[in-house]
C-alpha cells in the first residue's frame, strides 16, 4: 500500500475546485487505477480501473495531466498510447499510438514516460531511458520527435509556455 501511495503522489494531478467539494480535489494513478484525492483530509478514494483495448489492459499508467475541454489524459505505457480518462469511473478511452513501439529497453519496451499539456494544445511527452522529448497531437497522439534532452526526465510540467522537467537517476535537476 506504501508504495501505491507514493506513486499516486508522484503522478498527482490538481483538479479544479467546486463548490461542492469539502476541500481541493487531485486525482492520481497507480497502474491501471484512478484515485481521487482530497488534498485537505489527504484521503485517496478508488475511482476505477482503466480497463482494456484490444484485449489487453491499459496499464503502466503515468503523465496524468489536464487535455482539451479539461478532461483527463494519461500515457498508457503498455501500449506506447495517449488515453482519455473518466473521472467518474477511471474509464480510460483509447485515443491512439505514439507511434513508439520497439524503441525501448527489455522485455516490456520499457520507456519510462512523462506527459503534460500545454497551452499550445499539444501535448509533451519524455523518455527517461530515451532521453528524448516528442510534441503529440491532442487528436491522433502522433508524436514528432523534437529531440534529445539529454537527461533522464521523468517528469514534466508547463508553465507560461516554458516546459520543465526533473531528473531521476544521478541526476536529479530541475530542467
């Protein structure tokens, strides 16, 4: 469980706040499940379970960040995918490859991937094994290698349309 909590915090993504709501809300997610957070009880609350596509589970789920129409998205990394996901029931919806399979390490391809939005309406996505940075398209999550970052990010932010990203590893910077 300690360490289900400390991915959920690594992976935690501010939500608006309502009215209705006792306290600021995030929501976080731990492989293929979505918590959501009351930031002022620091309590998590199942939401769901990703689910399938294609017969296999969306899981190795991370970057959760805010999209378009501020819905929910998330890197799939068991199938290299962008997702949208419910906040009602944690349901994630496929919306496509990024095109890249084969171009990571081991037996699971692993990339290690990080993603934000920014407010170009595109996402950004990094390898910390490839130590590459990608723009993806919000539509078909086509990703356009931008190039190298020559550090292992693994995690990533906009802000003011400038992208920062933290190291891990030896190197562990703000970028």
């Amino acid at each position: 469980m300690r360490m289900r909590a400390c991915i959920i915090a690594a992976m935690l993504s501010i939500a608006p706040i309502s009215l209705a709501q006792a306290g600021p809300m995030a929501y976080g997610v731990a492989y293929d499940e979505l918590y959501r957070i009351d930031l002022g009880t620091r309590q998590a609350t199942y939401v769901g379970r990703a689910g399938d596509y294609a017969g296999s589970p969306l899981a190795a789920l991370s970057g959760l960040t805010y999209g378009p129409a501020n819905e929910l998205y998330a890197v799939a990394g068991t199938q290299k995918a962008l997702v949208r996901i419910s906040a009602g029931n944690g349901a994630a919806s496929f919306v496509g490859n990024f095109g890249l399979a084969g171009q990571g390490q081991g037996q699971f391809d692993a990339l290690d991937l990080s993603m934000t939005y920014g407010c170009d309406g595109s996402f950004w996505l990094t390898s910390a094994i490839k130590k590459d940075l990608w723009r993806v398209n919000a539509q078909t999550a086509a990703a356009t290698l931008v190039g190298s970052t020559g550090r292992q990010i693994s995690g990533l932010t906009m802000r003011n349309g400038v992208l920062y990203g933290t190291g891990i590893g030896s190197d562990q910077g703000l970028y």
